[in-house]
C-alpha cells in the first residue's frame, strides 16, 4: 500500500475543507445554544383564561389539549406544562372570579 504524503494535498482544497469544518462548528454551537421559551404563570392564566372562554360546551378532557395547542400556536415551548397545573390555573381563576366556570368542574 502506498503512503499518502499530506504536503500533496493542494492549498485550494484545505482551505475548502476548513470553510466546511468551520461552518459545522457553528452549526453545532448555535444549536446547543437554542433557548426555549418557557410560559410564565402569567402567560399560562392570560392562555387559560382565553381558552376557557372559547371552550363553551367541549367536554373538561379536552381542555388541557386546548390550551397547550393555544401556547404552542404563541410559540411557548409546553414540555413542562402538564394537565395538573391547568387545571389548578382555571381552578384559581374560577375561585378568584377572574372567569367563570364554564365547564362546570369547579365544586363550591
């Protein structure tokens, strides 16, 4: 087998090489750099409070798929938003009489 001498490689095609090597560090970087954007307590309310007002007459077990379609649509990353704080959220709202119980699921 015949050695391959590293000094016959031509200078346009290292520096080619370099661009690219480049470009993919960068890609890599800003990628593992990305922040999401999390939903406050206070975009989850403003968010609950507009979904329970269009949510006349859906059943409660569509609700929570409502709102997360709603911040998704805002751009919220909603990994982090599970069923329980909705429904705590619109539990607090309906008690403090922000928005009225318009499905039916608050007990007094």
């Amino acid at each position: 087998m015949e050695e391959f001498d590293v000094n016959e490689i031509p200078e346009d095609v290292i520096e080619d090489l370099e661009e690219i090597a480049a470009e993919i560090a960068s890609d890599t970087r800003r990628a593992g750099r990305r922040k999401v954007k999390l939903p406050s307590s206070r975009d989850l309310a403003e968010v609950v409070a507009e979904a329970a007002l269009q949510a006349r007459g859906i059943p409660p077990e569509e609700f929570p798929s409502i709102v997360i379609k709603l911040l998704e649509e805002r751009g919220f990353y909603t990994k982090y938003v599970n069923e329980k704080r909705i429904w705590r959220v619109y539990e607090n709202l309906v008690r403090r009489r922000v928005i009225p119980d318009t499905l039916g699921v608050v007990m007094w």
